[in-house]
C-alpha cells in the first residue's frame, strides 16, 4: 500500500503535539490509509522535543527531526522531507488549525487521479481573527492576479503533493523571507497540475502563533513578490 508522510514543523507546540498524532492517526487507521508522521522539531524552547520523543516511543510510524535552532517552516519541510519516506507528502501545521481528518480527503483526492498536488482552501471559522482573514483573502486575490492563476486560497499550507513535486517545487533559486506563500505559484509555473477542496480552520488547540502581527507578516510577502515574479512569471 501506498505511503503517506505527514510533515510537522514544530515550533514551541509541547501542548499539541500528543493530540495531533492521535487525530492524525486516528484518522490513518478510519480510512485504510498507510501514514507516518514526521514531527520536526524547529529549535523549540518549551518541551516540544519531550513531546515529541514520547510519540515516537508510543507511535511505531512516528519519526522525530530536531533543529538545535529556529531555522523556519520551510527548512522544517526540508528536514521532513529528507526524513520521511512516503510517495505523497501532506504539509501541515501543528496548532490543529487545520483539521488532520482532512488529510483523508487530499488522499482521496489524488489517489487514482492525475491531480500532482492537492490544496486544502482554508472556511474560516466564526472564531478566527478577522483581520488575519481580511489580509489573508486580500493578499490571495492579488497573488492570483500578479502571477495569473485562480485559485480560492492560494495561501494555504494544507497541501498534499506527489513526493517528488514537492522536492522539485522547494528548489528554488532567489532568498525569500516566507517562501510558504508561494508553493502553489511555484507549482503552477512548473506546469503541475493543482486542484483544490474546501477545508475546515480552525482557532489554534493550544500555544501562540508565531504570526503575532498578521500585518507585518504581510508585508514580508510584499517584500517577497518582485523576486517571485522574476522567478516565476517572468523568468520562466
């Protein structure tokens, strides 16, 4: 059977990391699905690494990568990566914003298809922050139309891929600051086909985002697009 590799960046979540295995397994099991989890440990401060040995001893498909320092999101996909083993490859975050029983369906969604990756297009909840939504919507609509796609959140981290897709689409070439944002840019400019199906997002379980000024975050991205765009739109 097929395998599927869960990869968790992790930073400071020791009070999520025991729930998300279990959801995520959970769920594994419910569908027939052959998955591990590959937990990252991103230079985390609290007991994340505890946490995060103890699935291991209680999980025989839990794997643990740990970062002696914060290296970000994308190197924690990176270190995932290289540690995991699947054939698809789901990136999601490790709040339990978005739900692990949606991983199933992005299974579904690429098994027997000819889709290369699949996103899931964060239904905010009435309890999510509305100004992250405003911003996150907004900076969504302009990406599409600088680099010519539409897609209903192009944003979203809640992806799976074919395996090597995703080793092809993190090799890029300029220095961004949040590369996350355009995974899906860089996939379409690739030529990798991409479809897209609702999920649910959630409030974070437990712990604090590492977004604590959504807009500033933003204007990371702004920061990001002229190199994207030299990438991606016009240097192809």
């Amino acid at each position: 059977m097929t395998l599927t590799s869960v990869i968790v960046p992790c930073f400071n979540e020791e009070d999520n990391i025991a729930l998300l295995v279990d959801r995520t397994n959970q769920a594994f099991s419910k569908h027939d699905i052959n998955g591990e989890i590959v937990l990252v440990d991103d230079g985390s401060t609290d007991r994340t690494r505890q946490k995060i040995q103890e699935a291991i001893e209680a999980n025989n498909n839990v794997k643990g990568v740990f970062h002696e320092i914060n290296r970000g999101i994308v190197e924690g996909w990176r270190s995932g990566l290289e540690a995991s083993e699947g054939a698809y490859v789901v990136t999601i975050d490790a709040d339990l914003q978005y739900q692990p029983e949606d991983v199933p369906r992005l299974y579904k969604e690429v098994e027997n298809s000819d889709w290369d990756l699949v996103q899931g297009w964060r239904r905010f909840s009435k309890e999510n922050h509305v100004i992250r939504h405003i911003l996150s919507v907004g900076l969504s609509i302009m990406l599409n139309l600088l680099f010519g796609m539409w897609l209903k959140d192009i944003k979203s981290g809640f992806i799976l891929y074919k395996r090597e897709v995703f080793r092809d689409i993190m090799n890029y070439k300029r220095d961004y600051l949040v590369f996350q944002h355009f995974i899906t840019i860089a996939a379409h400019a690739k030529g990798y086909r991409i479809t897209q199906i609702p999920v649910t997002f959630e409030r974070r379980h437990a712990g604090e985002s590492f977004i604590t000024r959504p807009l500033s975050f933003s204007i990371k991205v702004l920061r990001d697009i002229p190199k994207a765009l030299a990438e991606y739109r016009f240097g192809k």
